[in-house]
C-alpha cells in the first residue's frame, strides 16, 4: 500500500500538470482525471480484495450472521490493522469524486490557485490523505520504536512521502520548488523595474506629458521654484542607494540639468524657499538607518549647511511665506507630528495638534495643512492647524477619504493633494476647503504622488507598479514559502526519524520525492538537486549518530539543519539557472530564518521543557 499511496499522489500531480500546461479543456471526463481516479481505485481494489479473502478465511467462524457479533468482529479484521483509515479515505475519495463532478458542471473547472482550494478538491485531499496513512498506522501497529530497516518501515517511509507531496500539492502556489511566482522573485529578472518620473499638466488634467522623456533616472519628488521657471527633484542612479538633487528648466528648455548636491547620502523632498534662492532637503542615511538631517542649500549647488540634524525621521519640508521658518514632519518620541524650524538657527517647535507629517503652509501664513494617518499607518485626512496666536493647537479637517501630501496655489484658491481612486494613486484638485476635489491626473496603471503647482499647471511625480521582485510584497510572499516548506518537512521527517530507526536513503527518498513532484508542477527541474542535498544530508547525520540522532540535541540539529540544507540549495540553484535577484540579507538569511522554523518543529517532537520529579 506504500506504492499504490505515491501512485495515487502521482496521478494527482499529473492531472495538476495537466491544468497548469493548458491540457485541461472544460470537461470534467479527460484522460488525466481517469488516471488520478483510476489510481485511486486501484487501492480501493486492493483493499476489497484483501478484505473479501479474509472473510471467506473466517467464514467458518461467522456463526451468527455478518450482522452478529462474530460476523461484525469478522469484518473489523478483514483489513489488517491501520488501513480501516485508507477504506475510509476511498470512500470519502469516491463521494468527493461525485461531488466535483456536480461542482465542475456547476461553476465549470478551475484554472488558478482556485482549484486547490475548492471544497470538493479539498475533499479529495482528505480522502487521498487518509488512504497514504494506513501503511503509517500499519507499521506503527506492527512494530516497536526499535524497527529499522526498508522491508520494517520502507512503507511507512514511502507513505510519509507520499503525505508530503499531497501537502505540497494543495499548497504549490507558496512552495519555492514549484511556484513560478516565488521563483521570478528570488532569480534574477531582466525586468530593470519601472522608475519615477516627472510629469506637467494644466491644473484640469489637460495636456498631460512627461517632463524628462528619460527612463534610465529614478527621479522623484518635484519642487517648483516660486516664478514657475525651474523644478529641482531628486535623482538615484542605477542600484546606488544614494541620491542627489537636480534643478533644471521646466520650460522645456535641453539645458542640461544641474546637480546642487552629490554628499553620498539619500538628498531627497527639496522645497523652493519664498525667495527662490534657497531650497531646504531632506538628508538621510544610504540604504541604512541613522540620523536624518534637515539641510539648506542655494539653488547653484553652494553654500550647503545643515539646520537641523539627529534626529530619527523627518519628511516633507516646506517654507513659511516669511522664509524664516521651514516645516517638517518628524517625531515626537513614538508619534508623527509637525516641527517648525528656524531656517537660521535651528531652533526647533512643535505645532500643537498637528499629529502628522507632509506639512505645506498655507498662503498666507496662519495654517499648516498636513497629512494625519489612521491607526494602521495609512493616510487618512488632509488636516489644518492653527499656528494663530488666538486659537493655538486648533486643528480642522480639510480633506478625507484617504487624501494626504497637499499642495496649496500660488493664489490660495485650490488645493491638490493624492488619494487612491480605483486602485492606484491619484492627483486630485478641489478648492481650498477640499470643495468639490476631481481627479484631474486619470492615470492607468500607476501611481501619482507630490503635486507641485507651476502657475496654473501642476508637477507631479507618476510610478508603474513595480514588478513583484523589487516589492515589499514579493520578498515576504518568498520567505513565507521557505518557511512553509521547513515547517512541512520538518514535520514529515522527524515523526519518521523519532518513530522509527530510518534505513539510510529513506529521507533522501522523501525529500527527492517531493521535490520532483513540485518542480513537475512548472517545470522547475532546476531545484531537485537542492532537495537531494538535504535528503543526503540529513541521511549521513542520522546514519552517524545512529540512535542519538533520534532525541536531543541531535533531534534539533537535524530539525534546523534539514531546511538550512534545503533553502540553501534552492538559493544556489536559482543562482545558478537563472542568476539571483534577491538581495543579499535575504539570500543569506532566508536559511537561518527556515532553520528556525524547523527547530521549533523538533521541539514538538522532542521538548526542551521537561518536568523531573523530585529524587
């Protein structure tokens, strides 16, 4: 029953190949659903027949009838002892059978991630689980802790195998050997990702263009200088994780723009002073964290100086009409809260009730709208305080809905500011008390952000949704996986490797399985080496060790060791078929992170914490 439990999870698997190649058409009768049913009755035919040949054995102890007490006793020992379970699971196999028929004629077939989450799918993989134990619960009830050896417990082995690869199965679309979404994260892709850029357009939307035709430049962050002649924005180059400050023409003019910072840090959120002659910036730290700094600087690229410096976080600068002050969003120890600054001598304020950041003032100098978020961190409301003497910490709301970086006219009479609209990011206008707010930037498929008015047109920075590699998003689905994929082996294995003294070969067999089986899925043949590795190495720990490696703290070296092994070759392996886009903590951490995740896997099976009676 150990061969006919992977036959069955093979013919499982060739019907997944089947839809995940496009060989699956509409019909619920294809020749792939005949083999996956065809091994499933296969064991079925085993078992009634080795349940049929007993009770003709002990027919002539059966004195009262099948239904009597000899009768029932007589039917309970026709199958050998654990696979009562694998009837059970040919039976609910069978009924889920009809099930999916009824659920495919209904809803038609599945084609995504949807299929394997499909109650009648769902109760397939109960009933495929439930035959693959019974050769488990057969050897557990046949032999002690002390049997080893293929001909003892090879079947169990086979059938642990077998669980592993209906679990990895029902869970590919996560499984790093297998799923082509984690794969495109962690190899390298020829995807050089979208980068920011700048576009124009009239204060209604029209005439909407980019501002520098280059995409080679990550350019981001808009600031337009107060005649509407020159925007500066910030410029990161390449995989550089610094950043400098550009000014250049906005009237379309081919001078070449000029660079008025290059100190190696990230120089990023400049804002134009009233004057026009200076332009305060943001400093932080290149691709670490440390001390931010507020700094000045004219708009030639001289006389640079710092204002404001040691502290955590800072965002958003902008100018009082007086051009003696500059607010920043900072923190006030764990909450965001606007700061004035003294552009002359860094002599700091907090505005009270301004709980935010992304400050811009307001035309004439009384009220700085900001953005304030909700509990969880995303934006929320478009807020004004008061900075007047006779009704100081005074804070009303200008704009909801999820509205937050706003910009003021130059005549105080319309406010732009971004809010997501259908999905991604947009500019958005309305009066000066949020009346009447219109996306004007209608942009498909990417982000606006930083709205700058130029007289009557606005600046504003515009982003693709960057591919899954390079997201935050894609990095966590991927290392998710390799945790599933520690959590999932490691719980296969040392139930074997605790139960039972394992043959050598019997965990490369299980892993191999199983990582042949996945990479079937979408042909990612690549990654069966890596699970070779760790079946073999995993093997040799268990043969030295012998019963050692069966308790602690040899059980926890080989819970941690066995992902460790695992991940690190799939890491190996992306690298070398298709080159590694990870970034380097994550590809040398990852296998600590799924070591881990298999230690705490062995201390269920063998716990650190244990209670000694007293002598």
């Amino acid at each position: 029953m150990g061969v006919l439990s992977a036959l069955l999870i093979a013919g499982i698997y060739q019907d997944g190949w089947a839809h995940n190649h496009g060989k699956v058409d509409e019909s619920f009768f294809t020749p792939w659903h005949f083999v996956l049913y065809g091994t499933m009755a296969l064991s079925g035919i085993v078992l009634f027949v080795v349940g049929l040949r007993d009770l003709a054995a002990r027919r002539d102890q059966i004195t009262d009838g099948l239904l009597g007490v000899a009768g029932r006793a007589a039917i309970r020992d026709s199958i050998p002892a654990g696979y009562w379970s694998s009837v059970l699971g040919v039976v609910i196999f069978i009924v889920g059978g009809g099930l999916d028929l009824v659920w495919h004629t209904i809803f038609g077939i599945e084609a995504s991630i949807d299929a394997l989450v499909s109650p009648t799918h769902l109760a397939l993989a109960l009933g495929a689980a439930l035959v693959c134990s019974g050769p488990i619960r057969s050897v557990a009830f046949r032999y002690r802790e002390d049997a080893g050896g293929w001909s003892h417990v090879g079947p169990a082995a086979v059938a642990v195998a077998a669980i592993l690869g209906l679990v990895g199965f029902f869970t590919q679309y996560v499984q790093p050997i297998g799923a082509d979404v984690v794969v495109s994260v962690v190899e390298k892709s020829d995807d050089e990702g979208v980068v920011d850029g700048l576009y124009v357009m009239d204060a209604d939307g029209a005439h909407q263009s980019r501002l520098f035709p280059s995409t080679s430049e990550d350019a981001f962050g808009p600031a337009v200088s107060p005649d509407g002649q020159r925007v500066v924005y910030r410029v990161a180059t390449g995989a550089s994780p610094a950043s400098d400050l550009y000014v250049a023409k906005l009237n379309g003019s081919a001078a070449k723009p000029i660079r008025i910072t290059q100190s190696g840090r990230h120089d990023t959120q400049p804002a134009w002073s009233p004057s026009g002659d200076r332009i305060a910036y943001v400093s932080a730290p290149a691709a670490t964290s440390g001390e931010f700094q507020l700094d000045v600087v004219r708009a030639d690229g001289s006389g640079q100086r710092v204002v404001l410096h040691g502290v955590t976080t800072l965002s958003g600068p902008a100018w009082a009409p007086d051009g003696r002050h500059i607010a920043v969003g900072s923190r006030n120890g764990v909450t965001d809260q606007i700061e004035v600054v003294d552009s002359g001598t860094g002599a700091a304020s907090w505005v009270a009730g301004a709980l935010g950041d992304w400050p811009s003032y307001s035309p004439d100098g009384t009220e700085i709208y900001f953005s304030r978020s909700d509990a969880e961190g995303n934006p929320s409301t478009i807020d004004a305080a008061s900075l007047s003497q006779m009704s100081p910490g005074s804070v009303r709301t200008i704009e909801s809905g999820g509205a937050n970086m706003s910009a003021t006219s130059r005549d105080g009479s319309r406010l732009a500011f971004v809010r997501s609209d259908r999905g991604t990011d947009q500019i958005f206008v309305a009066g000066m008390e949020g009346r009447d707010p219109v996306d004007v930037s209608v942009l498909s498929g990417m982000d606006a952000s930083r709205p700058a008015w130029a007289g009557n047109r606005i600046v504003f920075n515009a982003i693709g949704r960057p591919h899954i590699s390079s997201s935050d998003s894609g990095l966590a689905l991927s290392l998710s996986a390799m945790l599933l994929q520690a959590i999932v082996v490691c719980g296969s294995l040392l139930m074997l490797v605790r139960r039972w003294r394992m043959p050598f070969g019997a965990i490369t067999f299980v892993l191999t399985f199983f990582g042949v089986a996945l990479a079937t899925q979408n042909d990612e043949y690549f990654a069966i080496p890596a699970a070779l590795v760790a079946g073999l190495a995993g093997d040799i720990f268990v043969k030295s060790l012998g019963e050692r490696a069966r308790r602690a703290p040899a059980l926890y070296v080989l819970g941690f060791g066995i992902p460790f092994v695992l991940t690190a070759g799939y890491v190996v392996a992306v690298a070398v078929a298709h080159g590694l886009g990870w970034p380097p903590n994550m590809a040398i951490g990852s296998p600590f992170i799924a070591g881990f995740a298999g230690l705490l896997v062995a201390f269920a099976y063998d716990s650190p914490l244990r209670w000694e009676s007293a002598a």
